[in-house]
C-alpha cells in the first residue's frame, strides 16, 4: 500500500511543496522578521491564525486531488501532530526560563531548531516509511513503543526536565569555548583570537535534541493514522510550521495545561492500538481516531481549566517557571 500511494504523488507536487515551505521561511526571517523583536501575542495569534488556514487550504486540496479519504487522513495527522507538538512548546519555556534567553532572541532559536527539525523529520519519515516497506512486522515494535510513551506519560516527573545536563550541551561545551554572556542574536563570536560559542548556540542544541525526542513518538504515531508519505510528511511539516508562532500565543497561558499530558498519554495509547490493529478485522476508522483525538483534547483542556481554577498556585518549579514567563509578557505589554 505505501509503495502504492508515494509512486503516485508526481515528483513535481513534493518539489513545489518543499518550494513553498522554504519561500515562507524566508519571507518569516527576511521580511517580517528581519530585525530581532519580541513577539507579541497578538502578533504571534496572527501568525498562527495564517498557518492553520494554510494547513486547512492544503487539507481541502488533498482531499479533492486525492480524495475524501486522504483529505480525512491529512486532517487527522495534523491534529495528531500539532496537539503533541504542545509537548515540545512546554519544555521550549523551560529551555528559554533556565537558560535566561532574551524575549527578542527567542524567535531566532525556534526559527532555525525548526528549520534543521524540518530535515531531520524528513530523514526520519523517509526511514520509518522504508522500514514499514520492508520490513511489516516492524509496524508492531512502532505500536508498542507508542502504547510504552502513552503510558510513561502518566509517570513522567516534568521537574526533572534540566536542559544543563543535556547531552548537546555538555559536547559543545567541551568541544568549544563558551562566552560567559549573550552576544546579542549571535550563536559564534570571535574573541581574541578565538571562535567561541554563545549560549545561544546552546539553546539552539537544545531545541534541536527535544526535537529528535519528541518525533521519535509523533512519527511512528502519523504511520498509524496513514502510510503515505506525502501525507505524512506534510501534515508533519504544516505542525511544525506553525510551532513558533504557538509557542508565543500561548507562553502565557501554558499552567493552565494541567491534564494535557495525560490527555496526550491517552491519544498515544489509542494510536498505538490503532496501528496494532490496522491489519486485522478490528481496524479502526480515520473517522473514529478524528473523533477520539479531539475529544480527548478538549476534555483535557476543560479538566485543565477547572483545576487551575481551583489550584491558583504553582506546583512545581516547571509551572512556577511558566508562571514567572507569563508575568514577563504581561509586563512587556
């Protein structure tokens, strides 16, 4: 089936998408964001309001060149994919809290992690896709480890997230010099003599590791929902597209997310499931997972609400860190 659907996606459809996405990169980094500014929220809920209409845009074009069953494939992994991104904008605010980055700096860190997420996420599909080719059985060890992350997400400690001790950050610090302060929106600086790292380029590392991470579980999640890798690999690309400007609509309001981590660990769960089954007499519908996915999301989200209404105060250093963040936009407006 997938040798199928990718031999039928002419080679000048993924050449003039991959032109598209790299022709509103550059206009994001030359025109509008030419100049290091902080984003406002008003500014960044604009720009998500033109992704999503992008990625809707694209939606009913795939459904009408490639059907219906398409169009409801794409749809469904572009909500899977941006409600777990939601993961990667939780641990974006604990990198820029720990690592003290600059409000007007931060749009540069996410603008180029997402740019290299972009290809490493492209090596990563054309991977699993071969791998789910030729190798079928490989599409059980895919379901498993989604069931084990959806689980392991009842568990996790989000206290314990320390971008210092990552890995990416103790190898460039021992490969490299570091300056002891930012210089400015720069990531390397010569000083006396030497090329010296930023912490800057740090973060970036950081951002780029969370990444790699977090696709190691949303990838194998999307082959679950469909094994074309034109759907995949654009639905991928618009959630990840649209992540930046995500990041700043809802810095401010993230405490509030309470239950969406559990809400994630059930969708992962289901997914799992899904994939085990996809071969069998039990197959379960575009239709039902669409239906699933958001339901579990907006129960989540109302449960979060409530608690946070009830449970004012932080709990922990993570939501304490994003409640200090939350303050620094206020005051900034």
């Amino acid at each position: 089936m997938l040798a199928a659907t990718t031999a039928s996606i002419p080679v000048s459809w993924w050449v003039i998408f991959n032109g598209f996405v790299l022709f509103m990169l550059a206009l994001d980094l030359g025109v509008f964001n030419r100049k290091a500014h902080v984003v406002k929220v008003k500014e960044a809920l604009g720009w998500t309001a033109v992704w999503i209409a992008l990625a809707m845009a694209f939606n009913v074009w795939v459904g009408w060149k490639l059907g219906g069953q398409a169009g409801k494939e794409f749809l469904a992994g572009y909500v899977l994919e941006k409600s777990l991104s939601v993961d990667n904008v939780f641990v974006f605010a604990v990198i820029f809290s720990f690592f003290k980055v600059p409000r007007e700096y931060q749009h540069k860190v996410l603008f180029w992690g997402i740019f290299g997420a972009l290809a490493l996420r492209a090596g990563m599909i054309a991977g699993g896709a071969a791998l789910i080719t030729n190798f079928s059985w490989i599409i059980y060890i895919f379901a498993a480890l989604l069931v084990f992350t959806g689980i392991k997400m009842f568990f996790h400690d989000e206290d314990s997230v320390d971008p210092g001790k990552s890995i990416a950050v103790r190898l460039l610090k021992r490969t490299m010099p570091m300056t002891e302060g930012y210089r400015g929106g720069h990531f390397m600086v010569v000083e006396n003599g030497r090329r010296m790292a930023t912490p800057l380029l740090a973060v970036l590392l950081c951002v780029e590791v969370t990444d790699v991470i977090f696709a190691v579980d949303s990838i194998p999640a999307i082959f679950a929902i469909t094994t074309d890798t034109f759907i995949v690999y654009t639905s991928n690309v618009f959630a990840i597209l649209g992540l930046r400007s995500l990041y700043f609509a809802i810095a401010g309001i993230l405490p509030y997310f309470h239950f969406l981590k559990y809400g994630l660990g059930v969708i992962l769960v289901f997914v799992g499931v899904k994939m085990s089954l996809a071969h069998s007499a039990w197959k379960i519908d575009t239709n039902v997972s669409l239906g699933v996915i958001g339901g579990v999301l907006a129960i989540s989200t109302i449960a979060s609400v409530i608690h946070r209404k009830l449970h004012p105060l932080p709990e922990s250093p993570l939501e304490a860190a994003l409640e200090e963040h939350s303050e620094e936009v206020k005051e900034e407006k």
